[in-house]
C-alpha cells in the first residue's frame, strides 16, 4: 500500500519529540478500567501473568507492551479503556519478568519473544469466547507483534483479523544505536534490577560484576540479552528478531504508525519499501508525536494512537 497521509498533530505546548514523548509517560493518569489477572504456565514451565479487561464481546484486542513496561501503562490503559468503550475485550499480557515479580528462569523476554505471544493468542482462543482477534502494539511490543505476523503467516490463527503498532524500532541494530544516552539509563536501571533478582536466583549464571549504567543498548544485549536468550552476539540477536525482514510476508491488514521525530528509531525504521510492496502493510508517518506519544489533548486525555488503533482496526479506515 502507498504511504497513507497523517492527520496527527501535537499541541504547540509539546514542541518536540523528547517533550512529546517524556510527558505523556510522566503525567498521563487513565482511570475505569479494572483488570482481571490470570496467571498462564508456560510449555517450559515458566509463567506470564494477563490482564483481562472484559465487556462481553465476541471480539478481543491483544495489547503488546514496550521495554520495560507493564500493562499497567498509561498507553495501555488508554487503549483499553477506548477498546472497551467500543465494546470490544481487550488482553494486555505482561511479559516474564514484566508483571511485578520475576519469573522462574533465567530467560526473561527479548523484543523477539513472537512464541510468547502466540501463546497468548491461543490461550484467548481456547476459551471459546472470540471469533475476532485484533492485534496492538507499541515500541518492542509492536516488533513482537509484527515479526509474529510476518515470520509464519500462514500459521498465525484465522481469527487474527487486523492489527495497529506505534512507535516500533522495526531495525533493532538502527534503533539501538540512535537512542540516546539519557533514555538507555533509564532501561539500564529497570534491567539492572531485574537482573540483581535474578543473580540471587541463579548465582552462579550470572556475573555483574562490571555492570554498567553508562554501557550502550549494544553493549549490554551482547552482554546479557543475547546469551540469556540463545543468541550468538547482540548483533546475532537484532539481526534474527528485528522485525521490518518479515513485513513483506505480513498476509492480514496491518498499520505501522512511526513519528518522524521519535527519538527512538532510526532511518532504517520507516519501511516505505515494504508498504509499497506488501498490500496487507500500511504505514504511517506522523511528523511528530514522539515515542509512544501522539499526544492531541493532555487535559481530556485525548491521544491520536488510540482513535487511530480503533478507526483502522473496527471501523477498516
């Protein structure tokens, strides 16, 4: 499909992609939406706690979080919330390590875990309840959810009709080595902590010794990412999971939603190639709206990626 045009503006108050998207993550407060936890044993013997919002709907969104997150993220809830005003169910599943405790392996989750998701997908399947499945997803939740459609399409569920990412680093490698120093701390300081639980866990699997919150993303997924989770190297791993080689194969009606200013992404994370080629791939490119942002309203907690999600993927816009 040709690149769709954008109807996103943010307000002149958030005048660039750091404010537009700093803010919204700081001060975003969504409230009436009250999940119902279920905790899924894994095949491996693991654990991933979801979070059901329900109103009685045959149609169900799954909702894919970033680095870092939780389902209890404004962006999330935001989602849910408008999802269920729409009279659709909404999953927001956290991922292991994700939901407020760790879990039980060494292993937590990679910006590659699509296994995961399909798990997911036909855990909400097997309770006989939808006979339509949407897909969201932001940051590393859209590179999950996006590699999930395109590295087996033809065993992705019938069910799974259409789906909506924002803010994806569809080229990890670009990504990882364009976002900044002051925003890897923040991840490093999350991820470090985590990693602490884990070395109590598994003393002698892990060496943190040299720890450091000034490392690069490069740097610590050689370090800690890519064994953990059976890679050869970092580069090994973004090159496996980065997500933009699978688009091409992408078989059901998907929009990938980039701002041209989020300071996340790098060039190599506008696939224009792709959307022209692929018919079932639609991007969109915003000029601003930040990372995970799309702020339109703060006080009325008016967000473009919510009306954007539910107008591609209940109204077919």
């Amino acid at each position: 499909m040709p690149i769709l045009p954008s109807l996103h503006k943010s307000p002149f108050y958030l005048f660039n992609g750091h404010i537009q998207t700093i803010v919204p993550g700081l001060f975003r407060q969504v409230e009436g939406v009250a999940y119902h936890r279920e905790r899924l044993i894994t095949p491996d013997d693991d654990f991933i706690d979801i979070d059901w919002s329900r109103v009685k709907s045959r149609s169900l969104a799954i909702l894919s979080h970033g680095l870092e997150g939780d389902s209890h993220r404004p962006y999330i809830m935001g989602m849910v919330k408008v999802l269920n005003e729409r009279g659709v169910d909404a999953l927001a599943w956290n991922y292991r390590s994700c939901s407020g405790e760790p879990n039980k392996l060494l292993r937590s989750y990679h910006l590659g875990a699509s296994d995961d998701l399909d798990f997911v997908v036909r855990h909400a399947l097997g309770t006989g309840d939808y006979e339509t499945v949407y897909l969201i997803g932001f940051s590393a939740g859209g590179n999950i959810s996006l590699k999930y459609l395109g590295e087996a399409p033809d065993q992705v569920p019938s069910e799974v009709k259409r789906a909506s990412v924002f803010s994806v680093p569809v080229d990890l490698k670009g990504s990882a080595q364009r976002i900044s120093r002051l925003y890897t701390q923040r991840f490093l300081r999350t991820l470090g902590q985590k990693l602490e639980q884990k070395k109590e866990m598994y003393p002698d699997e892990l060496d943190l010794s040299d720890y450091s919150l000034f490392w690069s993303f490069p740097e610590f997924d050689d370090k800690y990412t890519a064994p953990l989770h059976g890679f050869k190297s970092a580069d090994d791993y973004y090159r496996r999971v980065s997500s933009r080689q699978f688009l091409k194969n992408i078989k059901v009606p998907t929009l990938l939603v980039n701002a041209m200013n989020d300071p996340f992404l790098s060039e190599s994370c506008y696939p224009l190639e792709e959307a022209e080629l692929n018919p079932f791939f639609y991007l969109e490119i915003p000029e601003d709206g930040g990372h995970v942002g799309f702020a339109e309203d703060l006080r009325n907690n008016i967000y473009y990626s919510e009306a954007r999600a539910v107008r591609f993927l209940l109204d077919g816009e």
